[in-house]
C-alpha cells in the first residue's frame, strides 16, 4: 500500500493501532477455528482474472477477507496462513518477471508482525506450508492448482459466518483508516464540485476527483457515479459523458477513496443556481442530519429505514410534490416511489460490507422490513459498526411511470414533478462510527478538516 502524502502524520498512530487490531484478530479467528474445527486458516489475496482469449488481465482486487490481515491490496497470489499460537505467515508473491514489475517485499508499520516469505509463484507457496493442509480452512478463489494442495475445507460457510459477523465492529485501527479515506474522499469531493462550477462535463468531474484523491480509478473502493442533471436519477449511473450539457441543472455524486484497503462512500448534491431544487438538496440534507442524530448502539437500523421513510413523507409534502399527508403516503408505498433504495450499508474492507444480516454467527438471518427489498443491513447496531446515512429522494422515470398508472397517481404533484424531474434526484451520504452515546460523523468532520486546509 502506498500511503498517501495528502494524508499527513498517518503512520505514528497506525503502526501502534495496528499491532492491538492484529491481536484481537488473531484471538476472534482461532475462538472461530475451534468453533468450527479447524487448525489453521489460509487466505488468499486473490487470483489475476485474464481477458477472453488476451493477454492482459482485469484491475486486482484484493479480497477482503486477506485485507483484513494486511493493508496490501495491490498484490495477487499472496497468502497470509494463521496458526494460532504463532506469529502470522506473510506468503509474499515476488515473480520474476520481466514483463511486469515485481512489488517489492513490503516495509511498513505492519510488516514487523509477520514472518514474511517470499514466493516466486505458487509451487513455491505451496512448499512454504506445512506438509498436511488437511485441518486448514482456505479463503479465497479456487485457482487450478488448489486441488492438489488437499486443503481441509474451502470456503466453508460456517466459518465464513464466524469471521465475517465481528468484521461489523471495526478496530480503533480500522477507524484511523476509514477517516483517512474520508479525508481523501473530502478532497476529491470539493474539486469536484469547484469541476461541476466550472461547467465541466461528467469525465473531467471525474478526472478532478482523482486527481485530488491522488488515486487511479481502479484504486478506489467503487466505480464514481458522477450525474450531471437527469442522470442522477439512476441509481448506479455509470456512464461518464465526455461533453457538458447545454444547460447545467445539478449534480449527484457518489464516489468514495481508499485507504489501507479501507473505503469511504460519500454522496453529494449540487443544483446550479438557486430555486426549488437547491431548496429541496437543503430539505435532503436537514432529513439526512436528523437521521445522523438517531445513531446510537443498540438502534434497530430497520427503524432507522423506516424512520427515514416518515421524515421523507414530511419532505415531500411541504415540497408539494404529494397531496396527501403523510400516513398515506407511506401506506400508499408513494414514498418508495421516490426513496427506492435502502437507508445505507455497512462499510469497511467492502464498500458494502460483510454480514449485514446475520443475528449472530450461527444464529441465521434478520429479514428486511415488508415492502423493503433493497436494504442492505439489518441489524442492531453496535459500538464500532460503521454505516452508511444515505437518504435520497429521485424523478426516476419508470417508478413514476408505474405510479401514474394505479392508485398513486391521485397522491403525487405531477406538474410539481415534471418541473423537478430534469434535475435528476437527491442524495446525501456520511459515513458514520457508532458508539454508545451516538456516533462520529466521518465525513463530515473530513469536510470540516479539508475546508480548513488540515
Ligand atoms: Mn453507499
């Protein structure tokens, strides 16, 4: 991982928070270990995906479940083997290679907790392991040469469950790396918006972001969603147009920056001139405070889901966008009409992170409220999750359009949503550490930094 200079004096603090997140790692995995009967865990970092018939190969990934152990997420075919009672193996993978350059043997804050052993590939991985693998549980792709490699189990979903359930309740060192990518996602952020005041189109927005995050696209934890105008209505818009609009109404962005193998995921709106959408973008962004204000451990996020609903129905009407009042509009589902997405995820190593539903590792899953098939996170929160508060409020035309033909059509504005619709839609998006009083907003203190110039 290559720490960024426009993050300063990261390192102190994460060399002495990374050693206390490795040890309490170390104890959860081996508690799960002997829960589920292993001896010792594998884990890959993952596999090169090759194009059909080329040479060349997708952008890496890292998977999340070897990120955890290192901030490496830059390397294929390295393994991390953990046998508790001994010091973590780093298998490092160090080709020799003449194509390609090798990454260098890691030196960081986090390199002196492992023995690290270089690899030149996998014949050799599989020589650094011990004899028997039989007692080891294996995390990652199955590669073509695994089956030789006679692991106990691969993938194996209870201790899959295991692992990923305490993954909701980040580290004091996972906080430092997550409100750096804040940081750096803020910085990204505020070019952007000088980019979207400028009349840039989407691709130049874009190519600000990154500029200011100091990060290439395939470094950053998701795909920017970058709207200029009507685009903001779909949800996961992905096109970047390379030419601006003749008439620039808005802007919806949704992009977030890594850190450590960390992510954030920051949304913000921006209308081009003062009127009824810039006051709506307000009205979002009170909801979305007050939303903030409920977070707490011990809160039900469905509540939080529905709650979002009830603020949202308010919203509308004194935006006269519905005539009905506000029980009905949630009866009616009209507010899903507008708001068709879940009220936010956990975050982490994933931008939409692992285990959003368990009850408990081995206690099944809580099911969505009715009607709400796209939340993404049902549990109770708890000190160290790390959520997302993403409320929106959409002209998205086929929802308006199944709207207008049934019995909804009577309780929305439409004259009030056809002068609104060319301007896309709304979202605002923090990334919250809960506590046990309340929580710390991420983002907004990395915006409140930035603007200071820290
Ligand atoms: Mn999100």
């Amino acid at each position: 991982m290559s720490l960024s200079p426009l993050v300063p004096a990261a390192r102190e603090p994460l060399a002495a928070l990374f050693g206390p997140h490795l040890a309490a790692l170390g104890q959860r995995t081996a508690a799960a270990l002997e829960s589920c009967g292993y001896e010792a865990l594998l884990v890959h970092s993952g596999s090169l995906l090759p194009v059909f018939q080329d040479d060349r190969t997708y952008p890496f990934e890292a998977n999340a479940p070897f990120k955890v152990w290192t901030p490496l997420a830059e390397v294929p075919d390295c393994f991390v083997h953990v046998q508790p009672g001994h010091r973590p193996r780093l298998l490092f993978h160090r080709p020799t290679d003449y194509w390609y350059k090798p990454a260098p043997l890691p030196q960081d804050y986090w390199t002196a907790h492992f023995e690290i052993v270089p690899c030149t590939d996998l014949t050799a991985a599989r020589a650094a392991l011990p004899r028997s693998l039989a007692r080891t549980a294996y995390l990652g792709e199955d590669f073509g040469t695994l089956a030789a490699w006679n692991v106990g189990e691969v993938n194996p979903p209870r201790l899959i469950r295991h692992l990923d359930f305490p993954r909701a309740m980040k580290s004091p060192y996972e906080l430092a790396c997550l409100r750096a990518a804040n940081r750096l996602g803020a910085l990204g952020h505020l070019a952007a918006e000088r980019a979207f005041t400028d009349g840039a189109a989407e691709f130049d927005i874009e190519l600000a972001f990154l500029a200011a995050c100091g990060q290439r696209e395939q470094d950053l934890p998701y795909n920017p969603i970058i709207a200029l105008n009507e685009n903001g209505a779909v949800l996961h818009y992905q096109v970047l147009e390379k030419r601006a609009p003749q008439t620039r109404r808005s802007l919806l962005i949704d992009a977030g920056a890594e850190f450590g193998g960390y992510a954030s995921d920051i949304t913000r709106t921006y209308a081009a001139a003062a009127g009824d959408f810039a006051a709506l973008i307000q009205a979002m962004d009170t909801l979305q405070q007050s939303l903030c204000a409920h977070v707490k451990a011990g809160v039900d996020w469905r509540e939080v889901h529905l709650l979002a609903h009830q603020l949202l129905a308010h919203v509308l009407r004194d935006a006269d966008l519905i005539s009905c009042d506000p029980d009905e509009a949630i009866a009616s589902g009209v507010t899903r009409v507008f708001l068709p997405h879940g009220i936010g995820h956990l975050l982490g190593l994933e931008v939409h992170d692992a285990g959003g539903f368990m009850r408990s590792p081995d206690g099944g899953d809580i099911a969505r409220p009715e009607g709400h098939p796209y939340l993404r996170l049902t549990r109770t929160l708890a000190p160290g999750f790390v959520v997302t508060m993403e409320p929106g409020l959409y002209f998205i035309e086929p929802l308006l359009a199944a709207a207008r033909a049934d019995a909804r059509a009577r309780l929305i504005r439409w004259s009030r949503v056809d002068s609104l619709q060319p301007c896309g839609g709304i979202r605002v998006e923090d990334d919250l550490a809960v506590s046990a009083t309340g929580c710390e907003n991420l983002t907004r203190d990395a915006f409140a930094a930035a603007h200071n110039g820290r």
